[in-house]
C-alpha cells in the first residue's frame, strides 16, 4: 500500500503521453447519502484494488467508482468508534491501520478490530491549541513520523508511543502555519537522515544522534515565511513547489538552494510563484499547477516551464494527484477534474476488483461491507429484502462493463440497475451472494463473494425445534420422577402414618397392662401391715414399670417429632420457678448415691414463654443423664439463668467424661457411650429433637476424666414463636396440673355415696380390654351400680338404654372410639348431662384438647393411679349435686347460670316450655311429660334424677308446690282454689305434700307473707 502524495518515485513512467495536451472533465461524486462528496482533495491514496481514498474537512471518504463512503463518520455512528470531533487534515493506510490525523490530535484505527486510540503526542499548554495539528503522515516499517504545528514527532506503531521529536517549542500554537510547522519533510533510512523543510528553512537531522543543520534560502525576494508544499528527491538534489518562491532546488552536496520562477523576464510577483502542487510524470518532467497560471510541465534539466490550456477554475490552484493508471486527479473548492486520459504508462500490473459499499435491508443500512471486511452480515426474521450498492473498481479505464450475481451456486441472473443488486422476499437460511464483473466479451473482470444469514422466525429455527423436544424430553423425564416422587412421598406418608399409629398402639398397649399392674401394686402399698421385704418388692416393681412407662413415652415422642406431630405450645409462666422445682425433684436421687448435688437457679423478673412439656423433658433427661454417669461422692451442679430474652441451663457432673469422638455422636439415636450401663440410649437424642423444635442450641463440653458440661440456650420471648405456636389456655398445662401422676395424689378420699338413695348410682365402663374393666369395676363396685361394654357402639346403646350417672371410658377401641361416643353423647339431650372421663393410653395435650373439646369432663392417662381416678369422680359428682340442688329451687328453670352445655341449655328451655303449658293441668302425668319431651319414661326418670335429684313424678310434684307458693304470697284465693289451679284434684293430699316440703301448711304459709 503506497502514500502518493508522499512517495511518487515508487511508480515506473516510461513516456508521458502527448505532453503538449493534457486534457481535463470535470466529474461529479456523490456519497451515498446523496450529497457532494469532496470539496479539496488534499491528500489522495488508491489502494491496491484501485479504491480512492481521499480527506476532506467533514472525514476520510473511500470512492469505488461509483459512489463516495466517509468511513470515519460510519466508523463512528455504526460501530460506536472515538475518531475525534476536529476536521481531518492528513491520513496513512497501513494494511487493516488507519493512522487519522486532525486538528487536534492523531488517532489509530485498526479496521479489523474495530478499536480505535488516541495516540498522545504532546499536551497543549493551553486551550484552544494547535499544538497537535497534524500536517504530514509517513509510515517506514515499525516507525511513524508525524509532521505537526509543533515540530515533528517519530512514534513507535507498536507500543503507540512518541520516540523522539524534533524542531518543538515550548509555547501555544494559535496556527496551523506557526514557524515550527512541519508541512513537508524526507526520511533517508540508509543513512538515518531526516530531511525537513519549515518556514524559515531547511534542516537537516541526524536521527542516530540528534544533530541538525539548518539552511536558508538567502536570496529569496522575501524573507519570511517560506511554505514549502513537498520534497520531491532525485539523486542528490531535492525539488520543492513553494508558496511565492517558485520551483526550489536543493543540492544536498553543495548545500545550496537554486530559485527557478515562473516569470523569468517578468517583473517579480509572489502570486504568480505559488506552485499548488507537482507531481513526476518521468526522470525529467513534473507536472505543476501555478496559481493564476495554471498548468505546466517543468523540466528539472532544462529548468523551463512549458504552459498547458487549463480549465479556468484550475487556475485557481488546485491539489494535483496520480492514480495507479495515470490518470490526474485534481480539486478545488468543491469542483473535481479528471484527466481525459493517462498522462503516463505505467509498468504496474493492476487488478479491478469489485467493492461493495453498502447493504441495505428493509431501508436500513446493516453494513459496509468494504470496510467491515465483508464478515458474514445477520439479518433478522422479517428483514427479507435486501438492496446492495457495488461498483468494479476505476470504471472509468473500461469500455464497458455489465454485471451478473447467483445465490448459493444457482443460475448467474444478469444484474440490470446499474451499481445496485435487489432481492426480494428471500426465504431464510444462509446465503452465498457472488457478483461478477464482465467486460465487453463477457470475459470475468472481477468477482465478490458475501454471505448474510436470513434468521428464520424463532419457532422454526432448529435451535428452537431442539429446545422444544429437548423439553418435552426433560418434561416427560421429570413427569415421569414427579410420578415416583409423589408415589414414594404417599409411601412416605403413609409409612408415617403407619409408624404413628405403631407408636399410638405400641403406647396404649404398653399403658394398659402398666396400668393393671400398678393398681394392684399401689393398692398393696396401700396396706399398713405390709411385710417390709414384700413393700421393698413392691417397691422396686412400681419404679420398673414408671421407667418403662418414660420409655414409652421418649419413642412415642421422637416418633412424634419425626412425623412433625409433635408441636410446640408455648406460654407465658415463670422459666426460673418451674426449672426450680423440676431440679429439686432429683436433690433425693443424688442423695441416695451421695453426689454433691449443687443447685444454682437466678431468679428473674422477665416476662418468659416456653412450652413447659419440652422444657420439663429436657430438663429431667440432662439430670437424669448426669445422676446417671456421676459417681459415688461426685458432683453435680445446675446452674439456670435468664439473659437477654434467651434461658441458659447448664448441667455440670464429675465422672469419666467424653472424647471428641464420643462428643459428636452422643446426640444420636441409640447411641450409649457404656453398653453395660442401662437405658437404650434415646433420652439425649430426645433432648436435641426438643430443644431444635423450641428453637434453641444444645451443646457439650467435656474433659476425661474430669467434667462433662451440657448447655442449652432456648428463647423465651414471645416474639421468638409464630402466632401458631403460642397455646391457648385450654392445652396449656402439664400433666401435674392435670394431676395424673402417682406423686399428685397423697391421700386417698374415699367417696361418700348418699346412702339416702334407694339405688346406687350407675357407671358404664366403657373399654376394650377385659382386665381393665374388672379392674375399674373392682374399684367402685361397693358404691355404684357397674354396666361395662365392650365398645364404643355398645357403649352409646348402653348409656341411651340406662341413662347412668358416669361414664369411664377408654379412647382407643374398635367399631367406634372414645371420642366418638362422647361426641355422640355429649350431642344428645338424653345423654348430654352424663359426665364422661376419658381414660387413655394416648398421651399429650393435643390427645387431651381432642376428647376436652368433644365435651368430656375430664381426660385421663394410662397408667393412672386409683386415687386419683376416685378423686376426679368425687369432684365431678360434686358439681352435680350443686347443679341438683339449683334446680330443685328453682320453679323457673334458668340454664345459662348453671350449665355450660348447649344440648343441656335447649333441653331445659323446652322442658320449661313444656312445664309452662302443662303443670296446672290436673291431667298432666309423666308419660304425657316424657312424650312431650320425646323420651322414654326411664329416660326421663334417669335425667331429671342427674339433673335434679328427683323421679319424673316428684319433679313435677315439686313443680306444682313451688307455683304454689308463689302464688300463696302474690295472691288473694283461698287455698283449695290454689291447689286446684295447680293441678291437685285433692285438697287434703295438696295441704299434705305443702307441708312435706315447706314444713307448714298452705294456710301458715300465706300468713308469712
């Protein structure tokens, strides 16, 4: 690639063709935009496949032939490139480099990468500055040399940086023409001389050592400036075209300069001196063009300017330029001229090629080809037509030229619009476009392959297709493990299932016969005169069966936490008291091994929430754990405090202590550090299920031999729990304050039974088991009449069937359970008032809610102990009686200020309803009555006795006397008419059954009033 204004002798002139008429046209070049393209053509560069490259203020152009491209301002807008913003002065194609030069500075653009930097030559003093005004690009292997306002500067291409500068000053350049301007200058590479004409003269500089001569030009008819437009070199003697001093020569032996004017024999005139531009046509002529002169061939030899006929606008100076096939290229202020033909015959073996400036689809320009190195251009779904601008390259040397293009190695189609090929519709895929070039004979003059890819819609693209089946694959792969997961997640659950419902029965068949066996074996303690031997036998059995009952209990809770059953229930009670008196519990086990049992328990006045089951679990397994593992004459101390809202408890023993190894794993399941010691190893796994479902951390430290420490940190603020983990006051309690184990009840209460009654009061044992109905029978069969049944469903027909007093009865049982016979019960006006204790294996309080909620009155845990079972009875009848004896004052009845249950509350409004309409007939009697109410006599007769402790006939009886009364003290009648207006026919049984019941008769009652 060759600089022409810079570098004339690289070409071969033989001759120059007819040099007494060298003919010019003036042409037109439009960009593609439309508009006309160079104004000056300055600097002027043909590349090797005969495209012109030229600068104008507005940026770089490059002309195929037909239309003109400002690469720069594409550069820019297209692909986002920093060219500057200053007019173009100079430029340099070095293979894919760009070396832009403008007013302010030098950019480098590589074409292939499409980056673009600003080459710091020096920085200006002060702004505006035209310190790094570029004037003259020249590229010589590795090294740049820039011509500038300011001197001239060598740059290293590699690295981008300046290596030397020459002929600088330290001051502000306020224009182009400064006094240090390096418009023109000449490399000598064999002898490392750079040769640079400036204003005020010529120097010489040595670049290996910085040495520079400078020379003037002493017998000029002017002093100062002299421009100097180029250093055109032949042998040892320099020609410069200059601005008012004609053509200069100068010998580079002799050190001399030689003047040669346009007008010898005329009077001097610095106007008719400016030589614009020259140019070598051969060894001897230049080709020069002289302001108001115009054209002429200088002859160096003979020192003669032979004028030629010049269009009259060239006369006004203008930039002469060689092409590659001789033709001369000349411009002035926005008018361009073209040689009618080559001024000279070249040697050079020159190729057209074909340029492709533009492609265009849907109306929107996707890329230059030429300059973006025609990569392969995409377009997208719908951008289906596409307009291509090309041009065989210097046309103008042709006689005729027609072109031709195929797709993808079909039919050559004949191409009719001139420099445009237009395709319509085209169907996605890939294209190969190939355009040829012919000339007059159809002989190929040059040819241009492009690719573009025409995008298909997305759906029908193959990555698409490929997607979808690759998803519909993934799709039925993870239906098909959705399919497993969900049938191995119902296994699962149903597995869980299954193993609660192992756990529920194991438990209640474990409580059961525990509860056979600790009833006899609490009644025989009972006995004062027992053998002391026997007593420690007892003894010994009734703690056995309390530990295989917390047994029980540990799987049945670890099961529960497995299965997410077990839920937290925390409420607001004193943290600090309740550990207190769990830690006391233990003072007579650590006695009995004589441990040094320490206690340390820090009151506080914080408001606590805790679930007081898994606190009361933890607690008891770590100390029991510790009482465990401590020696004789060991200690232990227990140390609980509550710290900003979080409860620290920590259990410390003496003992053999733990490794690190056995530190880890002593939390896991089944886990003993001793197999020779007892226990299954469950209650420290237990422990840290508890304490993880409460929130908190439990950890362990131990050294051999010496200590084992347990911590346990839990929050106890009742922000730290979800509104669902908060208890109701109905399931906040433990079980002591329920009552059901052995150590609440310290005294047995025998129940006194109102001996008054001719008949004694009827309880239904309700379970499934023999054993335990004949135990619970033997229990109260002295003072109340047994029904048992089997079942649930015979439980129901035998408490419809006899209306008794109590009900006992189990939970978990065939046909029908607990629950649902006291719901069924409970529901029905004939039962409702029956209390009914559940009595169960089931244990924990959401077992408890269940059968309170149901209605029961109360709910008991297998194994219980005896006296407590006769004490919650006591109580129960208790609170009938009051209810007996409310009723029985009572004329109105008024169930919402003595009962609770709603079935109880309908079935007196209708009784009383009943009684309203009816008591003051004589004729109401109790099969009327029963009837009215829709029961049996005896069921009525068994309600009205649990409610109010009278038969159907002396309620009613009652009934009249208390209306009686009323109106014996509101009324003025005599007393027969009383009686008969409450239903008694006779007078005398009235009087007599009055004073029965008052104590007087009706005549002394009315006289009370």
């Amino acid at each position: 690639m060759l600089f022409l204004t810079s570098s004339y002798l690289c070409w071969t002139q033989k001759s120059v063709v007819n040099p007494t008429k060298i003919l010019f046209e003036e042409i037109t070049i439009t960009s593609d935009d439309g508009l006309q393209a160079w104004e000056n053509i300055d600097v002027f560069y043909e590349d090797e496949e005969g495209i012109i490259w030229s600068l104008i203020e507005d940026g770089l152009y490059r002309y195929n032939g037909y239309a003109a491209v400002n690469v720069t301002s594409f550069l820019s807008r297209f692909h986002n490139l920093d060219v500057g913003n200053q007019a173009g002065t100079r430029f340099l194609i070095d293979n894919d480099i760009i070396w832009y030069g403008e007013r302010k500075g030098l950019y480098k653009i590589n074409l292939e990468k499409r980056t673009s930097e600003k080459i710091f030559l020096e920085e200006p003093l002060h702004l505006p500055n035209w310190r790094n005004f570029i004037l003259q690009l020249k590229s010589i292997a590795d090294t740049l040399y820039v011509g500038t306002s300011n001197g001239i500067y060598i740059v290293d291409k590699k690295s981008n940086t300046v290596l030397k500068k020459y002929l600088t000053n330290g001051i502000d350049i306020r224009h182009r023409n400064s006094s240090h301007a390096v418009e023109s200058f000449y490399v000598d590479t064999k002898n490392n001389i750079l040769w640079v004409a400036l204003p005020d003269g010529f120097y010489k500089i040595n670049i290996k050592n910085d040495h520079i001569e400078h020379y003037k030009v002493k017998d000029a008819p002017y002093i100062y400036p002299h421009n100097f437009h180029d250093i055109i070199p032949y042998d040892n003697v320099f020609l410069m075209p200059t601005h008012g001093l004609g053509m200069v020569e100068f010998n580079t032996e002799t050190k001399q300069f030689s003047r040669f004017e346009t007008k010898v024999h005329e009077k001097w005139s610095r106007a008719d001196n400016v030589i614009r531009s020259a140019i070598p046509l051969n060894d001897s002529t230049l080709l020069v063009n002289v302001v108001n002169l115009g054209n002429a061939l200088y002859n160096r030899y003979t020192k003669k300017y032979e004028w030629l006929e010049t269009p009259e606008p060239m006369k006004d100076g203008v930039f002469l330029n060689l092409d590659r096939s001789g033709f001369v290229w000349a411009s002035k202020r926005g008018r361009i001229f073209r040689s009618t033909q080559p001024v000279v015959k070249t040697d050079q073996n020159f190729k057209h090629s074909i340029d492709i400036s533009s492609f265009v689809a849907n109306n929107v320009l996707k890329s230059r080809p030429s300059i973006d190195g025609y990569s392969t251009i995409d377009l997208k779904e719908g951008e289906r037509n596409v307009v291509v601008d090309f041009s065989i390259s210097k046309p103008y040397v042709l006689d005729s030229i027609s072109y031709r293009y195929r797709l993808n190695s079909e039919k050559w189609i004949p191409i009719k619009t001139e420099n445009a090929l237009s395709l319509f519709d085209l169907t996605a895929g890939k294209k190969n476009l190939a355009i040829q070039a012919l000339d007059k004979d159809e002989n190929v003059l040059a040819v241009r392959e492009l690719t573009f890819v025409v995008h298909q819609p997305f759906y029908l693209s193959i990555y698409f297709i490929g997607s979808c089946v690759l998803f519909l694959f993934v799709a039925i792969y993870l239906l098909g493990r959705y399919s497993v997961y969900r049938k191995t997640t119902k296994k699962l659950q149903e597995l869980d299932k299954a193993k609660s419902k192992f756990f529920a029965n194991i438990s209640h068949e474990f409580r059961t016969p525990l509860t056979l066996i600790l009833g006899p074996i609490q009644q025989q303690l009972k006995k004062e005169k027992l053998d002391p031997i026997e007593r420690a036998n007892f003894e010994m059995a009734q703690r056995n069966s309390h530990k295989l009952l917390s047994l029980v209990d540990q799987l049945l809770d670890l099961s529960k936490i497995e299965t997410g059953n077990l839920k937290l229930k925390a409420s607001q009670q004193d943290v600090i008291s309740f550990i207190g008196s769990i830690v006391d519990s233990f003072t007579y086990l650590a006695t009995e091994k004589n441990i040094n049992y320490l206690t340390y328990i820090n009151k506080t006045q914080a408001i606590t929430w805790f679930d007081k089951d898994v606190v009361e679990k933890v607690v008891s397994n770590l100390i029991s754990n510790a009482i465990k593992y401590t020696p004789n004459k060991g200690s232990i101390v227990c140390n609980a405090m509550v710290k900003e809202n979080e409860l620290r408890f920590v259990v410390k023993n003496t003992g053999k202590g733990l490794t690190k190894e056995e530190e880890v794993k002593v939390f896991e399941r089944f886990y003993q550090i001793n197999e020779n010691k007892e226990g299954i190893g469950i209650g420290l796994a237990l422990v840290k299920e508890l304490v993880s479902l409460h929130k908190g951390t439990i950890n362990v430290e131990s050294i051999p031999n010496e200590w084992t420490i347990f911590t346990v940190i839990l929050p106890i603020a009742k922000k730290s729990f979800s509104k669902e983990e908060l208890a109701d006051g109905l399931i906040a309690i433990s079980r002591k304050e329920i009552g059901d184990s052995v150590n609440d009840y310290t005294e047995e209460e025998s129940i006194e039974i109102d001996k008054t009654n001719e008949d004694l009061p009827i309880l239904l044992i309700v379970d499934d088991n023999d054993d335990i109905r004949s135990y619970v029978e033997h229990i109260f069969a002295k003072h109340y009449t047994i029904i048992k049944a089997e079942n649930g469903k015979e439980g129901i027909e035998q408490a419809m069937a006899h209306i008794p007093d109590i009900i006992i009865s189990d939970v978990m049982m065939p046909v029908t359970d607990g629950v649902e016979l006291c719901n069924t019960l409970k529901s029905d006006e004939r039962t409702s008032h029956i209390p009914i204790i559940l009595l169960t294996a089931k244990a924990g309080d959401e077992n408890k809610l269940e059968g309170i909620k149901t209605g029961a009155d109360d709910y008991i845990t297998k194994p219980f102990h005896e006296g407590v079972l006769k004490e919650r009875i006591k109580k129960l009848i208790e609170v009938r009686k009051k209810l007996q004896l409310r009723y029985s004052q009572e004329v109105v009845l008024r169930p919402k200020d003595v009962t609770i249950n709603s079935v109880e509350e309908q079935f007196l409004n209708r009784m009383q309803k009943v009684l309203d309409e009816n008591l003051v007939e004589s004729s109401f009697s109790i099969a009327l009555f029963s009837q009215a109410l829709g029961m049996s006599r005896m069921q009525l007769h068994r309600k009205l006795k649990a409610l109010t402790g009278l038969s159907a006939s002396e309620f009613i009886r009652s009934q009249r006397l208390k209306l009686a009364a009323q109106l014996l003290k509101k009324s003025d009648i005599n007393v027969s008419q009383v009686g008969y207006s409450v239903g008694f026919n006779d007078h005398a049984y009235f009087s007599k059954c009055f004073k029965e019941m008052y104590h007087c008769t009706p005549n002394e009652y009315s006289k009370k009033k």
